[in-house]
C-alpha cells in the first residue's frame, strides 16, 4: 500500500508578551471563560485524535502539522524482510532520501514472505520478523504518516523487535492496542497478504530490492545512490540541482585478452552500482606487455583480471565500504584477490581438457554441479576429470569446519577418502548420495556399495589420520587458489570458473568446447539452458 510521506518543518519554541489586564471589563472576561472552557474540551478530546508524525527528530516529541507544499513525482518501492540487516540499512537510506527530498518522493513499502497456505506466513528469519511484518502493514493502514518515523525507532533493535516496538509505536503517536489487535487477527493477515502481491508479481526474493517509478533500480541501496536515483527522475527539484560532482577515480585492469571468460564487466557494473563509482576511467592492460608484467611484479599478482585502484579512491564517498577488500601497495590499491579470485592462473602449467571440482559436500549448488559433471563427462568423453575438491577450514586444535555443519566435514572425509582409492568412481558415488545429500550419514554406505567402493577402507581413512591429512591438503589447495565458494571449477588447471558456469551441463559444454571445438561431442547440446543468471548460477561461500 501506498502512501504520501508529507513534508514537515519544525515547529520552533514560541515567544510571547505579557496580556493587558483583563479584569475591569465584563464583556472581556465572559469571552475568557468562554475561551477557557473551549480550550479545555479541545484539550480533552484531543487525546483521541490520531497525531500526525513527528518531524523525525524522536529527541524533540514536537508535532508539525504543516501540509505538504509539494506534489509527489517519484515513488520508491522498496522490498525488505523486516528482520533482514541489509533491508534494516535499506529503510534507514530511504528516509534520508524521503526527508531530503520532501513531498516529492513516495515510499510504498512491501515484504518478502510466503503464505502457508494455511492462513500463516513463513520468511527466512522465523515467526518474530512475519509478527513484525504483519505490525508494519497493519501501522501502513491505520497510522500512514507515522511508518516512517516507527522505523526510524525500531531499525536500531532490529535483532529484537519484538521487545522495542511498543516503545517505538508510543513514541511516535501510534496505539499499540490497535496495533496490537490488528496484526493478531484476520485483519493483519488480509493486509499483509495483499501487500505481498506485489511482492510476488515481481518475484521479489531477496532483502532489500527496491523500484523506482515502477521499473528497478540498478544501485546500491545507499542514500547517495539513491538520490541519485530520484534525480534522474525529477531533475529539476532544488535537492538534485545542489547535488555534489562525483569523484573522479581511475582503475587499472591487468588481463591476459586471449582468456574467453576474463569478462570485467560484471565487476565493472559492480563498481558503478554498488559502490556509485560512476565516474570511473579504466585503463585496460594486457598482462604479457612490458607494463603489464611490471605491474605484475609490483602487486605479486597470481591471476587476472587483477583491479588496482589510483589513490582517489581514498577521495570516494564508498571508500569506507570498498576499503576493507582493497590491499594497499605504495600509492595504489589493489583489488584482493580474496574477495575478487582471479579466472586465469598466470604461473600454473596448462593441462588441456581438465576439470577440477571444488565443492562444500552438503551445498545444493555444489551437489547440482556434480551431477552436472556426470552429464557434461558422460557427454564429452574426451575431457578428462580430475576429481573433486573440497572447501573447508581446519581449526586451530587440527579439527575441521565446514558451512554445513559436522555432517559437512565428516562427508567431505569420506569423499576425500574415495579420490584416494577410488578415484574414478567418486563421480557415481555423488550422484547416488545427491538423492539425498543432506542425510549422507546414513545412506553413504548404500551409495558405496552400489558402486563397488570398500565401506570398511573409507571408514578406516575417513576417521584416522589419513583423511584428516587429506582434507587438509584440499584446504591448502583451494586456499592457495583463492576458493572459497562452491562450486568452483578448474579447467585445464590455469582457468576458474564460478558456479555460474556449472549451473548446467550445456553452460558447461559451452566453455569448455570453445577452448576446444573439435572434442567429440562438442556437436551436442546438453540439458539445461546456455545462459543462466547470477542467482540461478548460486554457490555457497
């Protein structure tokens, strides 16, 4: 539902003079009781009226009541879980943006959570955030005005909700009690199932997304960005014309142009996006130039593409977001390859037609990758697999960790286990425990049997020192390598792929057979689309 964030001045403390004397004069203090009286029943009455919201400074509790002097001409709709840290900063850049641009922009605020089908809701952080979510819808219906200030109270406990929002609904002239029997019943549910409709529509899925004017919005959810967001819808409003001149930064990219998938745009976007560099000069560098190895040695880079961002970086208003990824060298700054892992090697001995898997063994992308390397194998007999694997930590005191859990680690142990003694049925193996990955425990042994592995040999190595050296030694690897998110695949041992490219047998097949078109079966084309999108591509990590 939408509604108009009215604009409100402040109301400053008042002067006044002394009255003239009253008495003496009949007519005079029959009007002043008349007066006083009236002033009494306002008061009283008074106390049942709805206020209208504070001005947003929650210290002072001053009431404006000042109308709007200006008309709406943009809409912010924007998509949170309530509960969601990302949706929670999202909500506090808004009302920057609402508050600095007045009567001008329009929020309409939706939320990502799924109906039961039994008359509830489900969202990814429990039962409190669908309460607080159903709190919001029923404040959007019943106090409009007053949402964005309760926000402004709230976002602050984000975490606990459910012990601030009474004080936070009082503080800002809200009935609790309304609230209260509105979000409880079936009039909350009504409210929030409708408000999910749009929701929907869209196919809203994660926290925050937002929409402006009724198309998406390609940037951060910052107030910088979204101002600037607005201002290419009004431009002529008095906040865009004073807006400050971005800063100037200038990026160079060292990159070998012969490597098909060295692609810099996505992370360009990024730049731009994200983190509003809008005013970037690129510099394109190929790596086997005199000043590409130069650069090289400088930075000690072990792939490309490689982001070495000048000193006005430092200058950017993101520098305080994008600092913490960048390594600094001399009066340089270096995008670490941690954050962003390179895609081709520069030391690493070319080995044509191989892949390499790196997965978390309870990861659903990784799980799907490795049935999409049985398909892609089955395929294209020509290309040679070289195993799996696997992302994990090893912890001070020589145990391990891994994301999904203890169950994670010891099927990783075994997995590690059968690339030692059966290496070329791990493929088979995978395939049969991904029926039912999650409950690998208790079917790995069925799923040996079946393909011919000895379950006493994988026992012994997976819970002995052994596999323990192992999975040690894969930890190593994929650190070395910058992996760390699953899957991740290594082709002809110098090119890392994303989990981007193993979200199907034909993406696949399309890399691999335009590095090498005449392998058998490069004719073919295999299940699953050729394209995909970041959030289908996936990976864990």
């Amino acid at each position: 539902m939408k509604y108009k964030k009215e604009k409100h001045a402040t109301r400053g403390h008042a002067t006044t003079t002394a009255p003239k004397s009253l008495f003496g004069n009949p007519l005079t203090i029959a009007l002043g009781l008349i007066v006083i009286v009236l002033l009494a029943y306002i008061g009283y009455n008074s106390m049942n009226i709805r206020l209208p919201p504070p001005n947003g400074n929650s210290d002072t509790g001053i009431i404006d009541q000042t109308p709007p002097t200006k008309q709406a001409k943009a809409t912010i709709e924007l998509f949170v879980m309530s509960k969601c840290p990302y949706g929670v900063q999202a909500e506090t850049a808004v009302k920057k943006v609402i508050d600095k641009f007045g009567g001008e922009v329009n929020l309409s605020l939706h939320f990502i959570v799924s109906e039961t089908g039994t008359g509830g809701f489900s969202s990814l952080h429990g039962d409190t955030e669908v309460a607080e979510d159903l709190r919001q819808v029923c404040i959007i219906k019943h106090y409009p005005q007053n949402l964005i200030s309760y926000l402004s109270c709230i976002t602050p406990g984000y975490p606990n909700f459910e012990n601030v929002w009474e004080n936070c609904a009082t503080q800002n002239h809200i009935d609790a009690n309304v609230i209260k029997s509105c979000s409880t019943g079936s009039e909350g549910a009504s409210l929030l199932s409708d408000n999910i409709k749009r929701t929907d529509e869209l196919n809203v899925q994660s926290s925050p997304i937002i929409y402006l004017n009724g198309n998406a919005f390609g940037g951060s959810a910052t107030e910088n960005s979204i101002t600037k967001g607005i201002c290419a819808i009004i431009p002529g409003s008095d906040t865009c014309k004073n807006l400050p001149p971005d800063v100037a930064v200038g990026l160079t990219i060292v990159n070998d142009k012969s490597c098909m998938i060295c692609d810099t745009s996505q992370i360009l976007s990024v730049l731009n996006g994200q983190f509003e560099m809008t005013n970037l000069t690129v510099r394109n560098i190929e790596y086997s130039s005199n000043e590409g190895k130069a650069l090289i040695k400088e930075f000690n880079l072990t792939g490309v593409p490689a982001y070495i961002f000048d000193a006005s970086i430092k200058k950017h208003q993101s520098y305080d977001s994008i600092g913490r990824y960048l390594l600094n060298v001399s009066d340089s700054y270096l995008l670490n390859p941690q954050a962003v892992p390179p895609v081709k090697l520069l030391n690493a001995v070319e080995s044509n037609n191989t892949i390499v898997l790196f997965v978390m063994s309870h990861c659903p992308y990784g799980v799907r990758a490795e049935n999409n390397t049985k398909a892609l194998l089955d395929a294209l007999p020509d290309v040679k697999f070289g195993g799996l694997r696997f992302i994990a930590t090893q912890n001070p005191d020589g145990s391990f960790s891994s994301m999904h859990g203890a169950d994670e680690v010891a099927e990783d142990l075994r997995q590690v286990c059968i690339m030692r003694y059966y290496p070329a049925k791990i493929v088979d193996y995978t395939v049969c425990i991904s029926a039912d990955y999650a409950n690998s425990g208790n079917i790995w042994q069925n799923c040996s049997n079946q393909n011919g592995i000895d379950t006493n040999k994988i026992q012994t190595c997976a819970t002995g020192d052994e596999g323990k050296t192992l999975l040690k030694d894969n930890i190593a690897l994929a650190s070395s390598l910058g992996v760390g998110s699953s899957p991740t695949i290594l082709l002809n041992n110098n090119t890392l792929l994303s989990g981007y490219y193993a979200a199907s047998p034909e993406l696949m097949r399309q890399v691999i057979c335009g590095y090498s078109p005449t392998l058998t079966g490069c004719n073919k084309t295999l299940s699953g689309s050729g394209v995909t999108t970041p959030a289908s591509g996936g990976g864990c990590g």
